[in-house]
C-alpha cells in the first residue's frame, strides 16, 4: 500500500505551529463581521447617548428656565420704579436643589442690579438674554448652567422707550453629570449586550457553516489510498454541494483512468509474454545447439536478460491481478502448510534447475486471506530466494506457528545466500530496488509481497539467515479470527 | 492443417514419441516445435483446435501441447472436444494466463499438466517427457524408466537383462514412484499409498526402505532426490 510521504499528524502538528498564510473563509468571516461590530457598536452607543442624554439635559434647563420666570414675576414696577423683594424664606425656596448650588440674579434695565447674587451680574462671557437662552460659565471657579431670560418690565408709554429687565440663575452641573453618567451607563451597556449577542451568533454561524466542510475533508484525509468510491455526505449543504459533485467526479475520473492504467498493464505484460517465451526458447535451443565458441558469451547474457524481462512481465502481471482480486474477492480460511504443498511441485522442479537445495518443514498454520494473493506471495518470496541464493544454496520453506506468539501464523522463506546489509532492508521493500547480487529478479518481487502483507494486516521483516548468513524473510499474520 | 514434420532418424524397433502442438503464433510454434524435436521427438504443428479431435484419433499421438489463447475454438473447447470422443491422450496446456481459475479449468477440462508462458525450455521438456512416460506406463502391466523395468503381472523388476530384487515395500514403493514419473511424492502420500496395501509404515520406515531403493537402483542410472522435509523425486540421473 502506498504510504503518504508525511504521516498526516505530522502534517497537523507543522500546521498548528506556523502561521498560516493561506486565505482563510473562517479568517474573513470574522474579519468581515467582527470588525465592522467592533466600530458600529461604540459609534451606536455614541449617538444613543447624545440623543438620550439631549432631552434629559433639555429638561434640566426648562427646570432652571423656572426659577428665571418665577424671578420674572417677583419683579414690581410701582410708579415707574422697578423693586424687587426677597424674602429669606422666598430666597431659600428659590435655592431649593436636592443636588446643586443655585444662583440668581436680577437685573434692571440698566443693568444694575434688583437682587440677589452680584457675582452673577458681573460674570463674563455670557450671551445677551433675548427671551430665554442657556449657557455655560464658570461661577467661583465652578462650571455652572446658566439660564437667562429678559422680559420687558417697563412697558413703552408716551414718551417713555420700553425697557427689558434679566433674570439669570445658574446653578453646578452635579444634576447633569449625574443624567449623563446614567445615560451613558444605559448606552453603553445596551450596546456590550448587542455586541456580545452579535459576535456570539457570528462565531456559531460561522463554525456551523464551516462544520460540514471540515467533516467533509476529515472523511476524504481518513480514506485508504485504494478508497476512490463517491463521498456521500446527505447533510451537505447547498454551497458545498458543488464542490462534493466536483470531488465525487474526480475520482470517478481517477478510479477509471487508473482501471484503465492497471488494464494497459496488465494487458501489456500478457502480450509481451508470446515474443518473450520465443526470444526464450531459441536463445535456450542457440545454446543448446552448435555455436561459435564466441557467440557462448553473448548468448548467455542474452538469456539471463530474457529471463528477467519474462520474470518482470509475469510479476507485473501479478501484480495487476492482485490488485483486482484484493478488491473483488472475500478472504477466506486458508492453511498456509496446504498452500506451501501445493507450490511443491511447481518450485522443486524449478530449484532443481537452478542447483538449489529446496526443503519444507511444514505445520499447520491457519490464516484468513485471498488463495491468490498468498500463493503469489510464496511465489515471490521462493522465486527471490531461489534466484539471489544462487547455485548450491540451501532455500528452506517454513509454515507454522510464530516464534513471537503460538497464537500468529508465520511463513518463512530462509537461503543461506549473500542476504542483504541491514542497513539496505527497509530499500529491499521498495519497487526495482534489486540487490547487488546479480540475479534476474525484476526487482518487484519484495514490493508485491509487502503489499500483499498490508493487505492482510500481516507483517514481512528481513532478518538473517540461518546461523547469521543469508536471508530469512518472516511474514506473520494477525491471528484468524476463531470459527467453528 | 496439420504440418507434418520428416521422421527422425530413431532406434529400429523403438516408435518415436510423437507430439501434436497446437499453437496459433507462428514464431512460438516454430521455435517450440525445434526444441521438442531437438529430443528426438517427433512433432506436428496446427495453428487452429478446429482439426485436432479428427488428427488425434487418425494418429497415435504420445502427447498434445495444446495451447489456450487459440483463434477460432480455444484450448480448452478443443480438450473438451478431444476428451469427448474417449481420448485419453496426456494434453499439456501452454496459457499466458497464470489466474489459477484458468489452471483449474483446464486441469477439470481434462487437462494433465499445464505451463506458463514464459516457460522455460527444459521446462517444457521435462514436463513432456513425464507425461509421455506416464502415458506409456499407463497402457500396461508393465512400469519403466530408463534401463528399469517393473513387470506388474509377474511382479518382477529389471534392470537392462538383470533382475533386480526388491522386498515387499520397496516394491510397494517403487511402484508408487513409478506410476507418478517426474512428479514429486510426498511422504505422506507414500505412507498413504502403501498402508493400502500392507499394513500401516512410519516416516522412518519409509526413509530406510528409500535409502535401500536408492543404492540398489544406482546401476540403472536412477535417482531419487530427496526433497527436504516434503518427499521425493524420481528421476534419470
């Protein structure tokens, strides 16, 4: 099976430590609703707090505005003589302010003064009263609101111009610090409120939105490699639908382009075998017959690579059919000591011609599998052995329980030719990774049996030969699952 | 049709072996059909299975090599074809395809051995023989190979001229060997086989028995190779 060339939780662990600049929909989704939240919500408080605390402010006035009329009132004109009286109480009641200090003053049309504060009168800054106006000032070092009001008091008679008497009353702003303290308290907790409601609903819908893409490529990222089949996801939401149809035509695509690449394979090993088996038997009859002595050489060389291209062919084959048979057959009960039998014949015969001492030390050993695929694993690994131990080796076949545990089936291939560096082992498993050691393997061999092991959930390691030499290749299978 | 190769020039008195190759690339049946005759042997091409049921009951074949893949019926419609008329004649199957199926189906279409493309050339040769050897013994009372006769009728073997004597089981397992020439016998088939006819034998037993066959059948040019832990093989030295 082929391996991804990072393990998928080193590839998450890298993720989570840098930065990730790629554009991201969750990354302006936030951007894009948070950041306008972020403004809007202090400028919405802003102006909500202007346009409560502007009648609250208003009211204040008109009240401060009432003092100045009730001064109005208090005003006599006697004879053309304006007076204003007092009284202590009178006085008091008009200063009557739970929270500020009160001012008031009178004023003639002259400007001097019928009664109350002088300071007042003479304070600076202050806009001329026509009816009734407000202002700012600062009266003994404190801001103050100021309500001024003028009136006529000396109405116009013959020979008499109309005069305009004032009335201003100030008073501190504890009042309106207090109104705007609340308002603004209302303000901006009504707005955190929103706020928080807004981001809150924003995250949700984000991470909701987001939810069946993430699962959507947590299924395809947990796949095998082999797992090519339509993604059917009915939760899918309308926008990602598209995308699924898209991915889902892809790998129909790629299921039968590679059906089709597996095909030409196959069926290009199959025709090659015709022309190699010719090229074979007459390069084996040329050898036979009379030739020129210097011909001997060449034709040797000749036949030894006609025997790899024919072996590469066959394992190619094989290859191919092990592909279509781990997809399109049921693992059955096997005894890998009867498949180990029934290979006798075919590689006894075989050893023979290659001066190869083949010996079997059988026990019963029960695995589940495909027939095929284990048969082509023994073939692989016998055809290895056979061909790297070279003449006069000794090449033994082993079934039986596992030295590791009684409970594992192991099958063994052992030679006692020039094995493999340890160092080189792991390689050994890779495709057209062939030894040092001549030979005319295709160098498939190794590969076909590790694929053929991960398919069976079965370990193949290398090890050393019998008494340190050689190579043992020891292939152990999860224990078969009990069945009566 | 069927093309006729010249006689070899053969012992007087010993018929050739004579093979019927049925192979529809004419490359392969030409150079197939070389190595063949290079053993002496003598061999009739025909690209098609259409004629071969008529031409293996007008000639005493000793063997057909029949392959799968052919144009027209196939191998295996043409095995049945021949089996059908009561043929016995040893058919050795040549398939470029190694699915095992195909191996069944054509040993259970009546098939006795098959071969792979790309085969080897003394594979192929060995197998013929074996199956023309087997075919021989099979017609009468009378097992051999190579200089070593078995009579079974009047239970007596020879070597060349020489009687050669053999105790009950060796007899019992000779027989056995030769009745299987060129395949391999499990022990356990050995035991099997020979339990049947006298008693019951241990795996020890057999070892000293084929030990003795071994040294007594030396002058015949015969030998049984032992395969490690599994059985043995009898052959020409």
């Amino acid at each position: 099976m082929p391996l991804s060339d990072h393990p998928p939780s080193a590839r998450a662990l890298c993720a989570r430590l840098r930065f990730d600049a790629r554009p991201s929909i969750r990354r302006s989704l936030v951007l894009w609703l948070v950041l306008p939240l972020a403004l809007l919500v202090p400028a919405t408080a802003f102006v909500f707090y202007r346009l409560a605390l502007a009648p609250a402010l208003d009211s204040l006035d008109h009240a401060l505005d009432g003092t100045a009329l009730a001064l109005e009132r208090l005003v006599r004109l006697d004879n053309g003589v304006l007076s204003l009286v007092v009284s202590r109480e009178l006085d008091s009641a008009l200063r009557a302010d739970r929270y500020d200090d009160v001012h008031w003053v009178a004023l003639g049309p002259d400007g001097h003064v019928l009664a109350g504060d002088r300071e007042l009168a003479t304070l600076g800054g202050l806009p001329s009263a026509v009816d009734w106006r407000f202002s700012d000032a600062t009266y003994n070092q404190q801001p103050v609101r100021v309500a001024l009001h003028s009136w006529t008091c000396i109405p116009a008679a013959p020979g008499r111009a109309a005069a305009q008497c004032e009335a201003r009353v100030s008073e501190t702003l504890n009042k309106r610090h207090g109104v705007a303290q609340q308002v603004l308290a209302a303000a901006a907790s009504a707005m955190l409120v929103e706020a928080l409601v807004l981001a809150m609903m924003g995250w949700i819908a984000i991470v909701r939105s987001l939810r069946p893409v993430e699962s959507l490529s947590k299924d395809i990222e947990q796949r095998s490699p082999e797992h090519l089949g339509p993604v059917d996801r009915p939760g899918i939401p309308r926008e990602v639908a598209p995308l699924v149809t898209a991915l889902n035509d892809l790998f129909a695509r790629v299921v039968t382009a590679s059906a089709a690449e597996k095909a030409f394979i196959a069926d290009a090993a199959h025709q090659l075998r015709t022309p190699l088996t010719v090229l074979r038997t007459e390069t084996e009859l040329a050898l036979l017959e009379d030739h020129p002595p210097q011909l001997e050489g060449l034709l040797r060389r000749l036949h030894i690579a006609t025997t790899r291209a024919a072996r590469l062919a066959n394992q190619l084959l094989s290859q191919a059919r092990a592909e279509h048979e781990r997809h399109n057959s049921a693992m059955e009960r096997f005894d890998l000591k009867q498949i180990a039998s029934e290979a006798a014949e075919e590689w006894v015969a075989r050893s023979v011609d290659a001066g190869v001492d083949l010996g079997f030390e059988l026990e019963s050993a029960r695995v589940d599998g495909h027939g095929f695929l284990l048969r082509e694993m023994l073939a692989n690994l016998l055809d290895n052995a056979i061909n790297y131990a070279g003449h006069g080796a000794r090449v033994t076949i082993r079934t039986g329980a596992s030295p590791v545990s009684p409970d594992c089936a192991m099958l063994e291939v052992e030679d006692n030719g020039p094995g493999i560096p340890v160092d080189q082992r792991e390689r050994a498993f890779e495709r057209f990774q062939r030894g040092n050691a001549g030979g005319t393997g295709s160098g498939l061999g190794l590969s076909i049996v590790r694929d053929i092991t991960a398919h069976h959930g079965a370990v193949a390691e290398l090890l050393d030969g019998p008494g340190g030499v050689g190579l043992k290749v020891r292939v152990t299978f999860a224990p078969a699952r009990s069945k009566t | 049709m069927i093309h006729r190769s010249p006689p070899p020039i053969a012992p007087i008195g010993v018929p050739p072996v004579r093979i019927l190759l049925v192979e529809d690339d004419p490359l392969l049946s030409d150079s197939t059909a070389r190595a063949l005759r290079s053993q002496g042997w003598v061999v009739d091409c025909t690209e098609r299975g259409e004629p071969v049921a008529v031409s293996v009951r007008q000639d005493p074949y000793d063997l057909l090599i029949l392959d799968v893949g052919l144009a027209g019926i196939d191998g295996f419609e043409t095995l049945r074809r021949v089996r059908a008329q009561g043929s016995d004649l040893p058919v050795l199957m040549l398939t470029a395809r190694d699915a095992i199926e195909d191996r069944v189906r054509g040993l259970e279409s009546g098939a006795d051995d098959y071969l792979v493309k790309p085969f080897a050339l003394s594979e192929l040769v060995a197998r013929s023989r074996a199956l023309v050897r087997r075919n021989q013994a099979r017609g009468g009372s009378v097992l051999s190979l190579g200089n070593l006769r078995m009579d079974l009728e009047a239970r007596r073997a020879y070597i060349g001229e020489q009687e050669l004597a053999l105790a009950g089981r060796e007899w019992s397992i000779l027989q056995f060997m030769l009745s299987r020439t060129g395949k391999i016998v499990a022990k356990e088939q050995i035991i099997a086989a020979i339990s049947n006819w006298d008693g019951t034998t241990s795996d020890n037993a057999i070892e000293v028995h084929v030990s003795r066959l071994r040294s007594k059948l030396e002058p015949a040019g015969l030998k049984i190779r032992t395969i490690r832990g599994f059985g043995y093989l009898l052959e020409e030295a």
